[in-house]
C-alpha cells in the first residue's frame, strides 16, 4: 500500500494552490482581464535588470560545466564565502562559508532545518498567522505544531500565550517577519523579549531551543522599518532564506541556510542541515543560479510598486468600510471578515471575481488575505468589484 499521509497531501492542494488553479480556469471563460486573482505571492515586479545581464553575461563567457554541472552538496564555495561576506558586511554578525548551505529555496531551507533539530514527537512553535505549509513541513521532519496566539489588533507576538505555550518538549521555535500573511514586521522590543524568554526556558529545561528565521520577505519593507537579523539577537539562531522576492526569481528556487556560528555546537548543527539536505535529495542547488547570486548577492528589486499597490488598495478598501491591517513588509494584506467567516466571505468575494485566500488555515479565523504583487490595473480594475461587495455586507 502507498503512504497514505502522502496521498492525502498530493490529494489536496493548499487553499492558495487551489484558488489559484480555479483563477486559470476561470480566465479561459471570461477572460484574464475579468478575474481579479490575489491568491498567489507571485511577484508581479521584474527581477533587477543586473540579474538578467548576469545571466546573459555567464553564459555567454562561463564554462558550461560551471553553470550546469554539479556543486558540492552545500552549495559552491565561493558562492557560500560571496553569501557570508555580504552577511557580514550588512548585519556584522561573523559568519563564514562554513556556515552557509544553499538550497532550493524557502521551502527546501525549512524542510531541512526542521529535519536537522527534530527528534520525533518534539514540538515547534509557531506564531499565528503563519504560512499554511509550517505544517508540513513540521509534520514531515516528526515533529508537533504548536501555535501561539497573537495580539489581534496588532498582530504581535503575545509575550504571555508565547511563553505558555513553551514546555520541555519544544525543540524550536519558527519566526516569519515580515509576516506571511499579515505584513507585519516584529519590533525589535518583541524579538528582545522573545530571546530574552527562550533563553530563561533553554536554561529551565537544560537543552537548547532553536530559533529559525524564515526570512523570504526581508527585503520588501517600507519606509524605515527595522527587521532585526536575529542571528545578532539569539545565538542558537538559523536562517533560512530566498531570494524568490528579494530578486523576483520564484520559479529558480534558489536560497539558503546559515547556521549561526555561536550556535552550542554549530559545527555539528551544520553537519545535521548537510546530513538532512541528503536525506531529503536537497543537494546541490541550481548551479547557474548560484553564480548569479554570488555575483548580484546585495541586489534588490525595488519595492516602491509593491508600496504603491499597498496604498492604492489599502486607503480604497478602508474607504469601503473593511477593516485592515497595515503591512509594513511582504506584500499581502490581512482583511478581517465582517461576519468574522473568512470561507463565507471569500465565496462572497468570488461571485464579484474577486480570489483572495481565506486564512483559518493560516491559524487565524475571520481574516483573508490579498496579494497585491500584481499588476496596478488589476487592482484599479477591481476597486469596483470591491465596492460592490462592501454593499453587501452594509459597509457603505
């Protein structure tokens, strides 16, 4: 008999991969430009022109071996020094090559983080809302979900829940900011206070608790927003980014890990995230797109688009009498439901053409979320529909 769990998650798609598919069809029946889909975080910003220039330039000139042949399992040499150099050189924390895994992505750097520290049955707490796959990931390396509850007005960690939530069980703790998919960035008092509380539980149960950086969005803030590097903060600390927005190359699936060099032994740490990344097929990251990063490594798109959709969609929907979070990163936005049924409103929502991504599944009810990484006229074009379903709901 084939594994069951696995039939059950190739059976059913996550709610965005879900709406997303019904969007395709629905755009071959009425029409793209009459489907306003916000269900997928697919940057509608092209990547920065140096990267394409790169590419072009690498295989023009390049040895083709180095461009397609095979790595070393954790990724080039000099692409891991080019990583930890820029490392350094923004966050001044001491990092080497030695410390860095390339991956295939956020959803490979978690994968394996998760299977390097989890023992089977220990527990990973994750603060709600987060990104539905936490889950199984989490559930795949053996592990136990365990969800703190937020501020609701705020949607900051609750410092209490949080530390309530900590007993002898848990192994690591998963922290996602700017958030997936609220927006929100957690200020450097909240990330002080949580350090300063998994370092007291680290002590009182006499085993280190990891904490992982899932940092995919760290690049998209606004304004002067701070997104503290929490290697500099907490010692037992992994990061695992991409560079899916930070450089609009979603499809090349291409980032990394760094294992924080003060970690209690970060050596061995290290050797379980190359041994985890073998054991899951996670070795050797896209070569060619490995050389772009350690040649475009502190390239960034610019965000100024992803802002002004912000805005052009916040200022109208509050007009409208929804109630909204402000993101002050990433590029969602977090819509509290008038009837607090997030499923209701989003079938609501698609009778106007209107896809957006119901969030119970997220750990938080009665909220849904809008990806605004689209073309402006999509959101131009829908403010109608918006309106429209505001009346509805007796908002205006």
């Amino acid at each position: 008999m084939i594994n069951q769990k696995m039939l059950e998650l190739g059976s059913k798609r996550s709610i965005i991969r879900e709406i997303f598919e019904y969007s395709k069809i629905r755009a071959n029946e009425i029409g793209k430009e009459n489907v306003f889909d916000f269900s997928l975080g697919n940057p509608s910003v092209c990547p920065p022109q140096e990267i394409s220039d790169c590419i072009i330039n690498l295989i023009k000139n390049e040895n083709p071996t180095l461009l397609h042949g095979y790595t070393s399992a954790q990724g080039d040499q000099t692409v891991r020094e080019a990583v930890a150099n820029s490392v350094k050189s923004r966050f001044g924390c001491d990092v080497s090559a030695n410390n860095v895994y390339m991956t295939c992505g956020a959803a490979a750097s978690l994968s394996i983080s998760l299977k390097a520290l989890l023992n089977e049955n220990e527990q990973v707490i994750v603060f709600a809302p987060f990104f539905t796959e936490y889950t199984v990931f989490i559930k795949n390396a053996g592990g136990e979900v365990v969800i703190s509850n937020p501020k609701e007005n705020t949607f900051q960690v609750d410092l209490v829940d949080f530390e309530n939530k900590i007993t002898e069980k848990t192994k690591a703790v998963i922290i996602n900011s700017p958030n997936n998919p609220s927006g929100v960035v957690y200020t450097e008092e909240k990330i002080i206070k949580i350090c300063e509380i998994l370092n007291k539980k680290s002590a009182e149960y006499n085993h280190p608790i990891y904490l992982i950086s899932d940092e995919p969005y760290r690049e998209l803030v606004y304004s002067s927003v701070k997104v503290p590097y929490l290697i500099n903060y907490y010692d037992n600390t992994l990061v695992c980014y991409s560079y899916s927005k930070a450089l609009s190359l979603p499809g090349e699936r291409i980032g990394y890990i760094i294992v924080s060099p003060k970690c209690v032994n970060s050596k061995e740490v290290y050797l379980a995230v190359c041994g985890a990344g073998r054991s899951l097929g996670y070795v050797c990251a896209p070569s060619l797109f490995q050389q772009v990063i350690a040649r475009c490594v502190d390239t960034v798109v610019d965000v100024s688009t992803y802002k002004e959709n912000r805005d052009l969609l916040l200022d109208n929907l509050t007009s409208f009498g929804f109630k909204c979070v402000k993101p002050d990163g990433a590029f969602y936005l977090f819509v509290k439901t008038p009837n607090n049924d997030a499923f209701e409103f989003y079938q609501m929502a698609k009778k106007h053409e209107i896809l957006v991504v119901p969030c119970d599944d997220f750990g938080v009810k009665g909220y849904v979320r809008i990806a605004y990484c689209v073309d402006k006229s999509r959101i131009v074009n829908s403010l109608v529909s918006f309106k429209n379903l505001a009346k509805e709901y007796s908002l205006i």
